[in-house]
C-alpha cells in the first residue's frame, strides 16, 4: 500500500494489544506500507504517544488489557485532543453497545471486529488514514496561503505608511523640519491611546489606523504659502487666518484622494486634519467645537501637535524646557484643553520625553 505523508510526516501505525499474536498478524497487514510500533497495554501506548505522535497516523487499539485498558486510552486522547489529530480505530472481540456508544463519542474512527479479516481491515483503515492525510496537507496549503495573504496585506499597509509619511515628511521639509515631526506626533499618539484610559475599547487595529492619521494632520499646509509658512516673526492676523485655513485644505485633500478614501485610516484622517486645532472651551478652529464635540483622537494629536511645537526648535523661535512647555499647556497659554485629556497626557509626559533625546526611536 503506498503512504501519503502529511504535513505532519506521520508514517507510523501504533497497534497497542496484549496478545503478541494479535500485534503480529496486524503488523503483518500493515507492515509493508507504515512503519510499525507496538504496545501491550494502554499506559505503553499514552507513553508512546506522548513521546512521539507526531510520527503517528493511526492507533489499532483493543479494548481489553491489563494496567490500562483501551478505554481509558481513548478517555485519555479524547481529553487531549488527541483524537482529532489522530485516526484511532478499536480492534475487539468484546464491544457491547455501551462501549460502542461511548467509543464513538469519544472520536473513534470505526469499531473492527475480531477475528479481522486482512484485505478489509487493510481497506478500511487505510481509507481514514489517506482521508486525515489528505486533510493535513489542505490544512498545511490554507495555512499557507493565509500567512502569503497576511504577510502581502502587512507589505501594502507598510508602504501605504511609506507614502503616507514621505507626503507628510515633505510637507514638514517646506517649514524647515526634519520630519522628525510627523514621526512623534504618530509614536505619541500611539502611546496614549495604548497607555492611558484614552484609549479604552479601541483594538489595537483601530489604535494603529489612528496612529497612521495623526501623520496626516499638517498635510493642508502644502496648500500654505512659502512666505507665511517660514515666516520667522509673528504673523499679521492676515497671514495667521491663511495659516488656519490647513485644517479645512487637508481634508479637502484628504477627500480628493480616491485611494485615501478606501483606506481605513481616512475617517480619523480626515478628522485629525480638520481638528486638531479645535479647543475644550470652544475657541479652536475651523468649526468652533465645544468639549467633547471633538473626538478623543483629534484631541490627543493636538496636544500632541503643541508639545512637540513647544519643546523643538522651530523657524520662528526656539525650543522652550519641558517644565516651560508644561506650565504653558497647563495654564492655557496654547488654548484650553479637556480636564481628563490633561490628565492622561501628564501621566505619560515623562516617558514621551524619550522621543526627543539623541537617536531616539519609536516608544511603544
């Protein structure tokens, strides 16, 4: 009989039978198609099993035996979940209805009579063994296609960040940074909505998708002037309302970009874009939201967005201390903020610090 190999290269038939007469006429059944591993009672058998089953496709198990009888081997695999692993085929002279009832409740393949008759027992075990093996090498193949599925969906939403943070990194080129920027504002985010109560009953794919859309806040900038973007003195309040008009071109932008669209980041993108400049008391820009009108995640990025303002050097003007920056957003310098966002932010500022030493990486 020729043998499939499944993923698992199961090859072995364990036949477990107290009476060696018995062992050998099923080794002489089976022995030139399997390899062939015999035990003599029940507790031999869960030792072999437990030290190599992997190697097993099928156990031939009669039921009575001395020290453990073939029952409670099968109890034994049911609980372990070997069964469903493992084809198991009872090979008795005794097997009342009871018994039967319980052995295939248990996971037993089939119940074969003794005396066995050679050519069938041959066909019927052999059938349920290319049958568990067939199933293997199915399992194996979807297996395998859904890692190749996974790993192309983890390459397309890699560059889709690519692209995202290289449009952003440009935007923040033309106002002088490095783009270290765009890259904070992402990790800090990130870190709040997985380390504060902010974040309570988002998945960490909808965490991830937000992240990714805090990136996009300043994008509206492209549409800003050179002259007033790079300005190094204070704005006139002509150029400071040219300067608020980022919020409405970037979801503007946002929404023009079919792509975008379908991605699952863009409802967050388009909101962050157009509010990250909103305030708790209801004087932020473009739409003059009051309190919890704006959403938990436009509220951390602009937080977010004034802290990394405050503490880096800009084109018109120069880093402040983390203390100075702290008091400032505290005391309502930057616009008001919500209580409870205040608090989650102040819980954490201490390790978002470690963004902004030398060669710092992504916190988590």
């Amino acid at each position: 009989m020729e043998r499939t190999e499944g993923r698992r290269q199961a090859d072995t038939i364990l036949i477990v039978d107290d009476s060696e007469i018995n062992r050998g006429l099923l080794e002489n059944i089976f022995s030139r198609g399997y390899r062939i591993r015999e035990a003599c009672n029940g507790q031999e058998a869960m030792e072999q099993l437990a030290d190599g089953r992997e190697s097993i496709c099928a156990v031939l198990l009669d039921v009575v035996m001395p020290v453990m009888d073939g029952m409670e081997v099968l109890r034994e695999m049911n609980a372990q979940g070997w069964t469903e692993e493992i084809p198991v085929f009872l090979i008795t002279a005794e097997a009342g209805s009871d018994v039967l009832r319980e052995a295939y409740t248990l996971g037993v393949m089939d119940v074969i009579s003794k005396p066995v008759v050679p050519y069938v027992v041959q066909r019927r075990i052999g059938s349920v063994i290319e049958l568990f093996s067939a199933r293997e090498r199915l399992s194996s193949k979807v297996a395998e296609q859904q890692d190749e599925i996974f790993q192309q969906a983890q390459q397309i939403i890699e560059l889709n960040m690519g692209m995202i943070e290289a449009l952003s990194t440009a935007i923040e080129f033309r106002s002088g940074e490095s783009g270290a920027h765009v890259r904070r504002i992402h990790d800090i985010t990130r870190h709040m909505l997985l380390h504060t109560k902010l974040g309570e009953g988002l998945s960490e794919e909808t965490v991830t998708h937000i992240s990714m859309a805090a990136v996009m806040h300043d994008v509206g900038k492209i549409a800003i002037p050179d002259n007033i973007l790079n300005k190094p003195g204070k704005l006139t309040p002509e150029e400071y309302e040219i300067m608020k008009t980022h919020t409405l071109k970037g979801a503007e932008l946002l929404e023009k970009i079919p792509q975008m669209r379908d991605h699952a980041a863009f409802r967050y993108a388009y909101d962050i874009a157009r509010h990250h400049h909103e305030r708790w008391d209801g004087r932020g820009y473009p739409d003059g939201l009051r309190g919890a009108e704006a959403s938990v995640w436009s509220q951390i990025v602009a937080v977010a967005d004034v802290y990394d303002a405050l503490v880096s050097k800009r084109v018109y003007k120069d880093a402040f201390s983390v203390e100075t920056a702290l008091d400032m957003i505290v005391g309502g310098q930057c616009g008001v903020f919500s209580p409870e966002l205040l608090e989650s932010f102040l819980a954490v500022e201490k390790e978002l610090r470690g963004l902004y030493r030398p060669g710092a990486g992504q916190i988590s």
